[in-house]
C-alpha cells in the first residue's frame, strides 16, 4: 500500500497571492461545502439501525428458538441476540462472474469462509459437501466462499480431487469478505460460518469448524427452515 502523494509545497513566486483573509474566507467555505457533502452521501448510503432492528427481529425470535438445538456437533454456535443485517457481501463464482449475499435472498443461507492453507476448512469441506446434497432447496442453499489470495487453480483443483460437487466455486481472491464479517464482529478465524435468514439477517454463528453433516446440525438447520 503506498502512502498519499506529500502535500505540495508552496505556490511559486509567479503566481498571482490573494490577501490571506480572502483565502481563508475560500478554504473555509471549501472545507464547510467538503463536510456538508460527505454528511448526505454517509446519511443515504449508511444503514438505518432502526430499519435492520425491525426487519431482523424475527431472525432474533427464531434464534431464540434454536438455541436449545445448538448441541453436540453444532454446540459452538452461537445464537443472535441483537438484530444483525448482514452486509451484502460480495465475491465470484468459478466462471468470475460477480456475485452478491443478496442473490440467495429469499433462502436461508449457511454462509462458509474457507481456504485451502486452513486445514480445519479442508477437513470441513466434505461435510459441507453433504449437507447441501441433504437440504439443498429452495429454501435453503450452502454458499462456501474461498479465500485463497496466491494459488487461484488450488481451490478448484481441491473441490475437484474431493469429489465436492455440490458446493458452487465460490471466491474472493482479496478477501474482502472476511475483512467485512471481522469488522462486524464475526470472523476471527478460519473457518467462519454464519446462518443467514431469507432477510440476510444473522440467525447465528461459529468460528471453527462443525459436522455440518451430523444429526444435530441437520436438525438445527432444517428447524431454522420453518414449516
């Protein structure tokens, strides 16, 4: 990352000088107008929290719900307690088209970051791999974003040798997608998993790995599914 260019130094002596009270007169306005800008685009493009509040209280009622169900092999998750709008978080899919969370609206969404130097992420994959090929509707769908920066062939190579066909290849070759869930509180290590309602609201998460393929995790996940 390289620093910003050094502020130039002074004005040549050939340029025209204004009397100081005129300049300052210009560069406060300039710095008013800058600051006045900044505050609508940051008013239209932040989240309202009081809109995500009452559009994911029901994630936070179903969640509550579910709790008793984080047991054995999904004992590690952790359940929402606030309501959480996800952000929409960006990557690709194995022909590098772009893709958004928010394709998967309307689904509930088991939400995997993943690497091929993470061998608990390796070790997870299959059972990933089988829990997509038990739930996997329309109502529900596992999205396992790798985020491999050097080798981009080497996450494809390990989908194809572990026979994991029905997981998509997803990828974020910068991942930016961890540095978006660890600023929300929600990735501090690899793997990372977080259950997602149809709103894109958290229903829950884990770091670490799970049997994702268990009876508890399928009886977790299917209770988040509804009727």
């Amino acid at each position: 990352m390289t620093n910003p260019d050094p502020a130039s130094g002074p004005a040549p002596e050939t340029r025209p000088r204004f009397p100081a009270r005129r300049v300052l007169i210009l560069l406060g306005a300039v710095i008013v107008g800058a600051a006045v800008g900044y505050g609508v685009v940051h008013k239209a493009s932040a989240p309202s929290p009081s809109a995500d509040a009452a559009d994911c209280a029901p994630a936070v009622t179903l969640a509550k719900k579910l709790d008793p169900l984080a047991t054995g092999e999904v004992a590690a998750v952790t359940m929402a307690r606030t309501p959480l709008k996800m952000p929409d978080l960006a990557f690709e899919d194995g022909n590098g088209n772009p893709k958004k969370l928010s394709d998967w609206r309307g689904k509930t969404v088991l939400l995997n970051l993943w690497a091929t130097w993470c061998v608990p992420c390796r070790k997870e994959m299959p059972a990933l791999d089988r829990l997509q090929a038990k739930l996997g509707s329309d109502k529900f769908q596992v999205v396992a974003v790798n985020i491999d920066t050097r080798d981009l062939d080497k996450p494809k190579t390990f989908l194809k040798e572990a026979n994991l066909t029905r997981l998509g290849n997803f990828s974020d070759a910068k991942a930016r997608v961890f540095q978006d869930l660890k600023s929300i509180g929600l990735a501090l290590g690899m793997p990372t998993s977080v259950l997602i309602d149809g709103r894109g609201c958290r229903i829950g998460h884990i770091a670490g790995p799970a049997e994702w393929d268990s009876d508890d995790a399928v009886k977790l996940i299917r209770a988040s599914l509804g009727p």
